[in-house]
C-alpha cells in the first residue's frame, strides 16, 4: 500500500453535464476525500468511509473542496498586456499582442513569464490547461520546463504563423521541424501533452494549414489547438481569403484539422452547420466569455451550441480576457448566457470549468470531478473571504453560495490549491503582508 492519506471536509463535483444528466452533481456536506500516491482512492460521506479509512492521517479542511480549475484556453505570453486599451481583435492584436510576443525569441524572458504565469495559475485554483504560447521554440520549452517542475497538467504547442509580422514568422518546414522535435522532446513527458496550434487562419498559408493537418494525423495523441469565428471583422477577413470554403470551420476542414481532437476557442459566430459539423466531428469550443467582452466579439450562444451537442468549456483567454480566475469566467459564462436570455445554472457552470474542460482536453479520465482513480487536484473556496461574500453567504443554500462566488469571487476566494494531493498554494500560510503564498 502506497501512501495515503484523507482530506475531510465539505466536496462538491459535478462530473457531467447537468443539462444531461440530473444526478450530475456529487455533494457531501461532511465528506472524506482519500488519496494514495497523488491518486484519489476513496470519495464520499465521511461517516461512510471513515471506518474503512480509520488508521489514515486526515487532514482537515476548512472550505468547499472542488475539483482544480481547467483553463480550456488562454496565452500565458500576453499576460503582461492584460487590460491593453481601445482596440478589437485584428487591431488589438498589432498594437499590443505581437510586439509582446516577439520578446519571447529570449528563452531568459520565456522562463520568467513561464514562472510567473503558472504560479498565477495556482494562486487562482487552476491545476491544468491548454495554453498558447509563441512561434518561438523556447517559448514551450520555457512552459513545459516550468510545469513539469509543479507537477501541473499542460498541454501547449508551438504557434504556427509563416505569415505572421517579421519577428513572429516561421516558414512551412521550420514549423515542421520545430514541432515534431517538440513532440519528441516533450509529449506525455509528466502531466504534459502536445497541441498542435496554428495562431488562426490568417495567419497561416495553405501549405502550413495542410502540414498542420498532416502533423495531426501522424501523432494521434495530440490536440488541435486554434480560434475560430471570434470577431466579425475576422471572420469576414477569412471569408474574403478563402472564397471557396462554405464558412469558418469548413477552412479548417479542408485542412484535415476537424476533429474529436480539436479545440476552437471563442465561436461566437457560428452558423447551425458549423455547430452541426462540430458536434458530428467531436470537435469542440472553449468558449471564453470575459476575452469576449472585453474586446467587444460578442457573447457566444450556449442555446445553439446545446441543441446541437457541440461539447464546451471554458476558458479565460488571458490576455484579452481580464482576469485569471475561473470562477470570475465562470460568473462572466452566466452573464453571456443571460445576454441571450439563457439561464446557465450555476453547478453547470462548474461542470464546464472543471469536468467540461477535462473532456474538451481529452483528459476526463485523468482529472475534473474527484472520481475515484482519478488524479488528485483539487480547490479549496472560502465563501468568506470577503465581508460581502461572507454576508450574502450566511445561511445560503449550496447553489446560492457557489453561484455567489462566481459573481463575487476572484483569487481572494481560493484559500488553497492542491496538485496530486500535495499543497501547491496556500493563501492562509503567507504573512500579514503578502496576499498568498506557495507551499511545497
């Protein structure tokens, strides 16, 4: 027997789509999580397991135990531009994103943001995600370095752009090449995973799109990583340059690039057959609804995408969206859904954070809903870490507390993060002075 040990508290997951499935959600008031060597063996109502478990240390928890958040889509190398000023996508882009990640051609600034942007994950309660780095070789190696030594689950690839501005360019065989030594040198190294990842359309020539396509079908563990049908003036940009595709996604069709394994972040314009397609192909949308707002794309339409069974998460799109926290995505998903007068339930909600995003990513089995055999990454929330929290929580039921702390909450709601059962953040451990610390 390996080493194990408990975690009792108040846990809460939800391991499928409520929409879906009513008996979704898996609530213990008094609960006993229990692990062995990172891996969670035992989940459910303490006075249950306790007997069973009696001579295992148990750690006490003071909060609600969730599952670790899953950024389903964000850009580690734009988070010193969050909050850039007065520009939609295309030209948000050229004014603030590009000259940012042009830096990332020094490995020494890739390792310092790599370092700063997971820590900034952890401190919000996120374990995994799917990140975008640069066209820059170093710019993954920086990521995955820095992952592999937190023990944090990360898929991301090298960005493919032969037509990108000088400084942000490769060419059809230097992509080529990059990548496949990339997918050697790092693919299932830890809780790593490779992602194919064209920046978009745009700015890839139909050779680069078609050896993207062809990079897929050879490796059939790793993901498709892109945008799709984000803003107007892009998606009418990608129209006018190819004439002949029926729409967005049929761009990337042509290229063999539709597939279960394929992640589009955004989709705000989707057409019913771009959301047929995608259903019918597994592939499925990280829908980013803070980035959404912030450079005016839209709000994505959950009640399309449901009737037509496209498989979702969420993400937070840093750096155009405006805060690393999930449960602020989560709340911002709610305030979309409403802007079309759908009502996104607040355990749903959840689902797409945490288990919606682990399926997105190809990685329900391994983490998302604290389900026996899975690993063990888990969030710790306090619904009183403000005093306006702490008010409108007193005496709430479970849904109004965790709907509560979508709206209200941010970083300050995570008291700690756990990865594979060990402590990575721990806000209460940090002196009077600072707002959080690491711990080991």
């Amino acid at each position: 027997m390996g080493n194990l040990r408990a975690f009792r508290g108040e846990v809460l997951s939800v391991g499928d789509d409520p929409l879906h499935a009513p008996d979704a959600v898996a609530y213990h008031a008094d609960g006993l999580l229990v692990v062995e060597d990172g891996i969670i063996v035992a989940r459910g109502d303490h006075a249950r397991l306790a007997a069973r478990f009696a001579d295992v240390p148990v750690t006490p928890i003071a909060g609600l135990i969730v599952p670790g958040f899953i950024d389903a889509h964000v850009h580690y190398p734009q988070m010193d531009r969050i909050a850039s000023h007065g520009e939609q996508l295309l030209d948000w882009l050229e004014r603030h994103i590009f000259p940012a990640e042009k830096a990332f051609a020094d490995r020494a600034h890739a390792d310092a943001l790599a370092t700063v942007f997971l820590d900034e994950l952890l401190r919000h309660g996120t374990t995994s995600a799917l990140v975008f780095p640069t066209v820059h070789e170093g710019s993954v190696d920086a990521l995955f370095e820095a992952a592999l030594a937190r023990k944090m689950r990360v898929a991301s690839g090298k960005v493919l752009m032969d037509l990108g501005p000088d400084g942000l360019k490769d060419t059809v065989e230097s992509a080529r090449h990059e990548t496949e030594a990339l997918i050697a040198r790092w693919a299932g190294r830890g809780r790593l995973s490779y992602a194919i990842t064209p920046r978009f359309a745009l700015t890839s020539s139909d050779a680069q799109l078609a050896m993207a396509g062809a990079l897929l079908a050879a490796h059939p563990d790793v993901l498709l990583h892109t945008h799709l049908a984000e803003n107007r003036r892009e998606c009418a940009a990608v129209a006018a340059r190819f004439p002949h595709a029926s729409d967005y996604l049929d761009v990337y069709d042509r290229f063999g690039l539709v597939g279960e394994r394929s992640v589009f972040a955004h989709g705000i314009h989707l057409s019913d057959a771009m959301c047929t397609r995608l259903a019918q192909s597994g592939a499925g949308i990280a829908v980013c609804p803070s980035s959404n707002l912030f450079l005016g794309s839209g709000f994505f339409h959950f009640g399309q995408a449901d009737r037509h069974g496209v498989k979702l998460g969420l993400g937070t799109d840093i750096g155009a969206g405006t805060s690393f926290s999930m449960l602020y995505t989560q709340g911002q998903a709610y305030q979309a859904a409403l802007a079309r007068e759908e009502r996104l339930d607040p355990f749903r909600a959840l689902y797409l954070a945490t288990a919606g995003s682990a399926r997105l990513l190809h990685i329900a089995d391994k983490v998302g809903a604290l389900a026996v055999g899975q690993e063990a990454d888990f969030v710790v929330l306090d619904a009183a870490a403000t005093p306006l929290l702490a008010r409108r929580c007193a005496g709430a039921s479970l849904a109004e507390r965790l709907f509560a702390m979508q709206i209200l909450g941010d970083d300050r709601v995570v008291a700690q993060t756990w990865i594979m059962g060990e402590c990575a953040w721990d806000k209460r451990a940090a002196p009077a002075r600072q707002e959080g610390a690491l711990c080991g």
